[in-house]
C-alpha cells in the first residue's frame, strides 16, 4: 500500500498537463476524501488504478517518465522529510541504502535493494507482493527518479550501464532511451537499474551530515510505528502497541490478538530468528527514543506509555538499553540540534 502523501504528486502531474484531479479520481474510482489525509494508507489496487488512469486519460503511454522528469527536479527543493534526509547524505549510494530503508514510510508494498558485486551495483526495485496487474508506469517513474535525481545530487550526468525492467516491451522506447541514455530491457527477471559501483562513491552537492543525524532519527522513529506486512514479528509489534499501555504485553494475550496458540506464535517468530521478549524489548525502546524527542511528554508519562508500572524500572530498563539515563537521553539529544 502506499500513503496517499506519494501519490499526490501523481495527481499533481496530471492536473499540471491538463486532467483535472476531480476528473481523474472519478475516473480511477478514489474517493477525494481519503487524499485530505497525507498519512493513510491506498490499497494498491487504487494506486495502480490511478497511475493507468492518469496515462490514459493524459493520452501518455510514457507517462511514468515524464512524470519523473517533472518531480526529479522539485526533489531538490521540497520539505519533505524523506527527501530532505536522501538530499543531506554524504555519497550517492548512501543515498540509495536510505531510501531502501526508508522506502516502506511511503510504500509498505515496494521493496528496494541495492547489491553490489565486483564492479557493479544494482538497484533492484521489487514488490512485497506480486501485482494484480502491470505496474509499468510506477514502476519506470521509480527508476527514472532514481536516475535522473542522483544526477542531480551529484552533479554528475552519469549514465547507468544498463536498465531492466519486468514488464513486457512497449510500442515505443524512444523516451527510455533519451533519459536512461542506456539499453533498456524489457521481459527481464526483475526491475533493476545497473551501475557502475565505483559510482556510488560519488559525493552529493548537498551533504549534511548533521542534519542527516537528525532527520534519520525522526525516520527510524517512524519507521518503529509502521508495521512491514511482510513480516510476522511486525505484526507481533502491532498487537503489543495495541496492549500498551493499558499492561505489559503477554505472549498469551498477543496470541490472542493474532488468532492463533502461543505455540504457534512462538515457532513463527523464531523462523524470523525473533523472540518474544526480545521483540518487546526492541518495541519498548524504539518507541522511548521516539516518545522522548517530543519535550512536551514528561518522562514518567513515556513510562507510562510503554506499560512500565513506576519511573524507576522504566529509567532502569532505558539505561539497560541505551547506557544512559533518559533525561541525559534527551539533554544530549537536544544539544545535538
């Protein structure tokens, strides 16, 4: 799924060359109200509807890239947190490793991996789930933007050496052709673009190692609230929020929440090699450095909020955890902005 922030830029593209949005999401079948909110989840069936659409009614067979060459560019300048944080890295392939770690905050369907091997690296775009039906267009946009904004953070007009994509061959590449500058495949295993590894070394124009620090903080601690589907200790994640803070989360009560024995839970987890406690742990803490950034939370109330009966065993569990106190935590934490 992806949240309805990543796809507004879709609408917005369309809308720019001359569909207007309330045409557009009539016709692919959304409901303009859930686009009021950035942050809730389009199934993707919609968003495939809305991409196929938008091509359709633009009469653009190439839709997806040149909606990249329209959004590559506005990147550079945007707020957007994700963004802003790829922008800041120090090297390009810092910024392809973050935006597979992070590619899950705008789209919990999408994978994206980037391999290195000898002298190549490759960017591999996937999907948690087979497609119901082609994803050509979100699927080109993605590579294109991967392309033409790590020229654009370099400054570097680099060329990949080659780009794959699953989809069957188009009536016409021509427009491939012009911005990949590369061959381009088609009916291929997976979508890939492949690069010269020694790339990935490149500096970016913008690096803030600073800021960066900052920014992925906030990221990671976005990333501890939104579950992967794709994995069950994530869902086992869920459910322990869904305990808290009301008691501690018992493996018979989270079992319970997921339909299934302690026994079965128990097996699921260690085929993810996860334990019960160690994913609590792991929750309680992720969701402290989360809780903590925000100053207006007391700290006996982010106790509180993780299911800790008093202030002392949660400032005993957050040492443990940490090595630090949390009010040493956030001073640091705010010495450091």
């Amino acid at each position: 799924m992806a949240i309805t922030r990543a796809v507004l830029p879709v609408v917005g593209f369309a809308n720019m060359v001359g569909l207007p949005p309330h045409v557009l999401l009539r016709a692919a079948g959304i409901d303009p109200v859930q686009l009021a909110t950035p942050d809730i989840d389009l199934r993707h069936s919609q968003e495939l509807r809305l991409w196929s659409t938008s091509a359709r009614l633009t009469a653009d067979a190439d839709f997806g890239l040149h909606f990249a060459e329209w959004l590559a560019p506005r990147a550079e300048d945007t707020f957007d947190l994700l963004a802003f944080a790829l922008r800041s890295c120090a090297t390009l392939g810092d910024h392809y490793r973050r935006a597979a770690r992070y590619v899950r905050l705008v789209h919990s369907g999408v994978k994206l991996a980037l391999e290195e091997d000898g002298d190549v690296a490759r960017l591999v775009h996937g999907h948690a789930r087979e497609p119901s039906s082609s994803a050509r267009h979100p699927v080109e946009a993605f590579l294109a933007i991967a392309v033409l904004a790590g020229r654009l953070a370099t400054g570097v007009d680099f060329t990949p050496i080659e780009v794959c994509f699953a989809h069957p061959r188009p009536n016409r590449v021509s427009e491939h052709e012009r911005i990949f500058r590369a061959p381009v495949r088609f009916g291929c295993v997976r979508d890939e673009l492949l690069l010269e590894r020694e790339l990935l070394n490149r500096p970016q124009r913008h690096a803030e190692p600073r800021l960066l620090a900052l920014l992925s903080r906030q990221l990671d601690g976005a990333l501890a609230v939104r579950p992967d589907p794709n994995r069950f200790s994530e869902a086992v994640r869920a459910a322990m929020m869904s305990e808290l803070p009301d008691r501690e989360p018992s493996m018979a009560a989270v079992a319970a929440r997921l339909h299934m024995s302690t026994r079965t839970l128990q097996r699921r987890l260690q085929d993810e090699s996860v334990t019960f406690a160690g994913a609590l742990t792991e929750l309680r803490r992720d969701l402290a450095i989360r809780y903590l950034a925000d100053e207006r939370m007391a700290i006996g109330e982010v106790g509180f909020l993780l299911g800790f009966g008093d202030a002392t065993a949660f400032h005993r569990a957050f040492r443990r955890w940490t090595g630090t106190t949390p009010s040493a935590h956030r001073r640091e934490a705010r010495e450091r902005r």
